[in-house]
C-alpha cells in the first residue's frame, strides 16, 4: 500500500512539490515580509524556525483527506477490501507514505532555515529528539484527517477541513510569543499541542522560546489524538461495507 502512494507520487508529482515548497513560502513570508515576532528575544528566525517546523506538521492533512476520499469515491476502497489483507493496512499504508513525505519537508524546511541563519545549537541527541517529536505531532495530526475523511466521504468536504486547520495552526505560538498577547489568547495559545510541540523543540535546539518541561506534553498530547483517534478511523474503515 506505501508503494501505491510513491507511484502515486510519480503520477501527480506537482502535488507533491506544492506541499513542499508551501512551508518553505510561509517561512520566507513570515521571516522577511512579516517578521518582527512579537514578544520574542533574540533571533527571530531562530525563534521563527522551530515554529515553522511544528506548524507544517501540523498543515498538509488536505493532501491525506483528498487521496483517502478520491479511493472511497472511486470505489478503490471497495476493491482492497475484496484481497486478503489487513483491515488496517490500507490506512497504515497510506500513512507511512505520508509520514516518509513529512520527513522530506521537515529536511527542506530545515535546509532553508539553515540557509537564512537558523543554526541548532544542541547536541545530536537533542537534534534528532526534536525531529521526533515533530514527526510524532504529524503522525497524530494524519489520523485525525484519515479519520475525518472516513468520515466526510467526498472530496468537496475538505475544503471544510482547511477551514478548521488553519486557525488551529495559527492559534499558537509558531510565530509570535505567548506573553505577548491578551491574557485569555496567551492561555488558549499555551494550551494548543502544536505549541507545546513548538515549545520543546525550540528548547531541543537550544533556541529563544524554548522552556524546559515541555517535552513531556508534547509527547503525551500526540499519543492522547492517537489513542482516539486510531481507533476511530480503524472502526470506521471496517464499517464502510457494512
């Protein structure tokens, strides 16, 4: 089922460099158009990256919904199910493709933060724990939309979805500081997972913003989505021929 996805890939690869080169937009956008960062010490872009990093996890379940929903519709979903094969791997398949995806933008937008100034000032431990808690948030966040996907069953549905993701990603601190803003926002903000994510690989690089403490939280909140939302999804694709 991974390797439909990388055929996939190679049959509609604009897709693929749309989700890519997205971040890297949004990175270049916040860092010299916008830029400033409100309430942040020290280097934004040092501050800006980490932030970038976790929102772009965060983003792209667009991408998951419309191939998930394309099959249902196109009775693809029908088909699989007819071969000796897991209830599961269909979605498994689906999300490792996803995954191996996000592990190459996380390395493009960390290749364009580096080439702006953003250095890691952390031991390869640190490094390397860091990207796994951002490829963690990630791997929550696509069951979320695999499941939302079972759920809507066409494609014109996700455009819904985005309505929702965007003030969820930009609900943090991705860009600007908790303490900068109103009492109640700053609370709100503090409590999204994606800040928490945020907040812990900013203190794993070793760059302004990050607290330490914060780790715990963002491995708990991703396995919280995932302990609800797995199941959901694996009960709901095994429910579509019923």
């Amino acid at each position: 089922m991974t390797r439909r996805e990388f055929a996939r890939w190679a049959r509609q690869p604009v897709q693929v460099v749309v989700g890519l080169v997205f971040p890297v937009m949004l990175l270049l956008m916040f860092g010299y158009l916008v830029g400033g960062g409100r309430g942040v010490e020290g280097d934004y872009v040092d501050y800006l990256v980490p932030g970038m990093l976790a929102l772009t996890m965060t983003f792209g379940l667009e991408s998951t919904m419309l191939a998930v929903t394309q099959d249902l519709g196109k009775g693809v979903v029908d088909r699989f199910r007819s071969l000796p094969m897991a209830n599961g791997a269909v979605l498994v398949g689906r999300s490792a493709a996803d995954m191996l995806q996000s592990a190459m933008g996380l390395a493009v937008l960390a290749g364009v933060g580096y080439a702006l100034g953003w250095r890691a000032d952390s031991t390869p431990g640190a490094f390397l724990a860091a990207m796994g808690l951002l490829l963690l948030l990630r791997f929550a966040m696509l069951w979320i939309g695999i499941h939302l996907a079972l759920v809507a069953g066409k494609p014109e549905l996700v455009q819904a979805v985005q309505i929702l993701v965007w003030p969820v990603g930009f609900l943090s601190n991705a860009f600007a500081s908790p303490g900068s803003m109103p009492g109640w926002l700053g609370t709100l903000v503090d409590w999204n997972p994606m800040s928490q994510t945020a907040t812990a690989v900013r203190d794993l690089f070793g760059g302004p913003g990050g607290e330490p403490g914060h780790v715990g939280a963002a491995i708990l909140w991703p396995l919280a989505l995932l302990a609800v939302f797995f199941p959901l999804a694996v009960r709901r694709f095994a429910r579509l021929s019923r």
